[in-house]
C-alpha cells in the first residue's frame, strides 16, 4: 500500500510499510508529513470518506488515523470545517551563534537598513501594473545581461539630475544589489589587489576576497580616505558622501587626489553610493564619478530608498569595462529579474520615486534630529549630517557593548569594521578616523543606525540608548 492521497486532491506522495498494518501505516505516514512541512499548517485533508474510496481502506480505518493524529496534535478537527493540519511549534537546529540561535534584541538599533515599514507599496503596486499591462511579451524572456533598456533610460537620467553622474544608457549593468556589482567588478580586475576603507564593512572585505582579489587597507581620517597611501594597488572602493563607517564626507582635495592617481597609475575608483539621497544639512554632495567616469565605477541600490528585499542595483562603468562586466553577468545569473526592473523605471519616470526620496528624507532627518536631542549635546558624535548612521565615540567600547546587550539594545561595533582587529586607545580629539590598520590610536565607538525601527518603537529605543550610555 503506498501512494496514499494520491487523487484525492491533494498532490502528496506517501509510503507506508506493508508490515506495519494499514491504520498503522497511514498514521505514520500522514505523521511524517507534517513534521518535514509537506502537509502545510492550516491545510485541508480530503474527507474520509473520499480518501478510504481512493486508497481501497474502510472508511473506519481512516477516520480511526485522523482521530489518533488529532489526540496526537498533528490534526485539527471541527465540525464543519474538515480535518487540517495543525501548527507546530518550531523545531529549529540552532547552532550556537549562528542568527536562529541568537536572541532578537527587543530594540534594534543596528547600522545598514531603513525603515522598511516605510516602503511605498500603494506607489510600487501601481508602478508594477503599468508595468506588467505594457511590457511586452519578449519582457518575459532571457534577456540583456546589462539589464532592461526601460530601467537603464531611466536610470540614466534620475543619476544625472539627483547625483551628478555621467551614465549614458549603454554604460549601466543592472544588479541584484550592490554586492553583486562588487562582486563583478572584482572577478573582471581577475586577481588585482584592491585598496578597501579602514575602516569599513568587513563583509564587504570578504566579499572581494572570495572573488579572487587581494584587499589592501587605505586609512581613513577626518578628510576620508588617503590617495597617498595607495600603493601597488589597481583600484580602490570608496564611500565618498558618507564614509562608513565613520560618516565623513571625502574633502574636495581628496577627491581630487583620488581622481590624479586613478588617471595616473590606470587604476579604478569604485564608487559606494549607498545612501548619498541623504543629506539633511545642505544639498546632498555630487558623486565622484562626474569628475571622472573613465576612472570612476559608480554604484548604487535601491536597498536603502525603497528596501534591500527588492535587490535591484546599478553599476555605471567606464566605457572599457562595460563588455567584460556585462560577460560576467551573464555568466554569474544571466540577468537580474525584469518585472521589477520595469516597475522600477515606471517609478522613476512618474517621478514617483522622487516624491518617496523626499518624504524619506524628511523622516530620517527628524529621527536624526530626535537622536541629537536624546544624546543631550555630547560630544563625540560624528557623520550626522547626511546618511542612516551615526558613530557615537566612548570612552570603552566593550563596556558600552555589554551594557547594550544586557538592556536588549543592538548596536553597531566600531572595533569589528577595522581591517586588523587590536588593541584600541581612547578618541583622540578631533579625530573621525584611525590611524591605519594595525595602528592603536583608534577611536573607540559604537555605530547606531536609526533606519531600521518603526516609527512606535523608535523613542523607546532612544531612551534605552541615552540610558546606556549615561550609565556607561
């Protein structure tokens, strides 16, 4: 006897061994799809009638199984509703450490997210319905690896008029975010070394390791990143509008020195320009790239505008890697998906993106302004003025950390973005970066995003912090 239900309705492959008894067998096999999921919670089974006629059993039989699955707790059964299958409790094989074995902090003030609560569904539904109604049929097909030409259109003339980039259409390779077009960008520099901020997201560091390349530390001080220190490397990536993590904004004779080495040593400038929309205290800085696009790889995302779940990104290339980029594409996932790509441009070209940048603006500015009057004026609090973080210097970072955790408050580390984790000595006065990897004259700090909470938990969260730290 096997194939249970099978043309009752329900498409489940059941075995059952014959030595184990009819009833016997049919509760065993009913128990053992509902604990693996192929018997989905709340999900109707056939009656028992019905399910006797298909798999040749008195009717008895069946209903004698469903009744011991229901005392068991596998089923459900009321009357007029049938029998379904009942919800369990997770069984989860939590590794110490990993994210299913950690407990969820109550209030999450960690950096790299925005609010997505505060995504614009009604706008996107409408933007996909234009979409879908005019896409052609061809839309649905493999298509060019650099991405819809609807999107790189659009993409072309949004980055021109908000950030200053030069991006004709034919030089933009859509993504499936900004990591992608790291990734990319490293396996076509095949093996180069690359210069990375210190400090800097550490997995991003990685994800330039395992495609192939050397990372090399540039040190970042209260000016940004140092062209001077970029020795015996072929390119460097920077976050020029918002460094992260320490949020300064490249000074104007950094970036000019960047730009020198880039068309001097034939070296490329890869451009992060993950949250450059935002700036609260003047107009948002122009991107690097415009004052070098035969030198500057810009990249960008929609992961931190509208929310990291759609993963659509952008690189615009200079002209002599757009081939070997769009070949690497086409070789890592062909294209990035074309529905949202086409919703994406109808965004942009009913400026509807636009209105949703502002109002974002406007929201993430007064959550900065809420975080400023908590923290009461103290001193040692950097990268304000534009962006989704901000770096709060301490006098002990361990401490400050431990205090967090206990209050169920998560927070960004400062320690863990460094290229050579050590030792660390209080801030020097009027310092916003480190001296270096390897160095000790680092500041000490913990980075707080205030993007991620919703808007009702978002005062408590900054009451526990201003509580943390006062205590600390």
């Amino acid at each position: 006897m096997n194939d249970f239900l099978r043309g009752c309705g329900v498409d489940l492959h059941l075995e059952a061994d014959a030595r184990e008894g009819r009833r016997a067998g049919l509760e065993r096999a009913l128990r053992d799809a509902v604990r693996d999921g192929r018997l989905a919670p709340g999900g109707r089974l056939p009656a028992t009638r019905r399910l006797a006629e298909e798999l040749g059993l008195a009717r008895n039989t069946v209903k004698a199984a469903y009744d011991q699955l229901v005392a068991e707790g596998y089923l459900t059964a009321r009357q007029g509703s049938g029998t379904r299958v009942a919800s369990l409790p997770a069984v989860a094989a939590a590794v110490p450490g990993s994210a299913a074995h950690a407990r969820a902090p109550r209030f999450d003030l960690r950096p790299g997210s925005p609010d997505v609560g505060a995504f614009p569904a009604a706008a996107w539904l409408r933007a996909l319905r234009r979409a879908v109604a005019t896409a052609p049929s061809r839309a649905y097909d493999y298509g060019d690896p650099r991405g819809r030409i609807e999107l790189r259109r659009a993409l072309s003339a949004y980055l021109g008029r908000a950030r200053g980039v030069v991006a004709p259409p034919e030089r933009i390779v859509v993504t499936s975010g900004y990591v992608q077009g790291l990734a990319l960008l490293t396996r076509v520099l095949d093996g180069a070394a690359i210069a990375l901020e210190d400090p800097g997201l550490p997995f991003h560091r990685e994800v330039v390791r395992r495609n192939g390349a050397t990372v090399v530390p540039v040190p970042v001080d209260k000016r940004g990143a140092r062209a001077d220190a970029l020795d015996d490397v072929s390119a460097v990536v920077v976050t020029p509008a918002h460094q992260y993590p320490t949020g300064v904004t490249l000074h104007p004779e950094r970036r000019r020195a960047l730009t020198d080495w880039a068309r001097a040593r034939g070296g490329l400038i890869v451009e992060d320009d993950y949250d450059g929309e935002f700036r609260y205290d003047r107009q948002p800085v122009g991107a690097l790239q415009g004052m070098a696009p035969d030198r500057v790889a810009y990249l960008g995302t929609a992961s931190k505008t509208l929310g990291p779940g759609l993963r659509l990104g952008w690189t615009v290339l200079p002209p002599h890697l757009v081939d070997a980029v769009a070949d690497a594409k086409l070789h890592s996932d062909h294209h990035t998906e074309a529905i949202g790509q086409l919703a994406l441009a109808e965004l942009i070209d009913s400026h509807a993106y636009d209105r949703h940048v502002r109002a974002c603006r406007l929201r993430y500015r007064r959550r900065r302004d809420q975080l400023l009057e908590r923290l009461g004026g103290r001193r040692g609090v950097r990268g304000v003025a534009a962006g989704l973080h901000a770096l709060v210097e301490v006098a002990d970072e361990r401490e400050v950390l431990a205090r967090a955790e206990a209050e169920g408050l998560a927070v960004g580390a400062l320690g863990e973005h460094w290229h050579l984790p050590g030792a660390t000595a209080a801030p020097a006065a009027g310092r916003a970066g480190g001296a270096g990897a390897g160095g000790t004259d680092r500041p000490q700090g913990i980075v707080v995003g205030y993007g991620t909470p919703g808007e009702g938990a978002y005062p408590e969260a900054l009451r526990v912090l201003a509580s943390v730290l006062e205590g600390a």
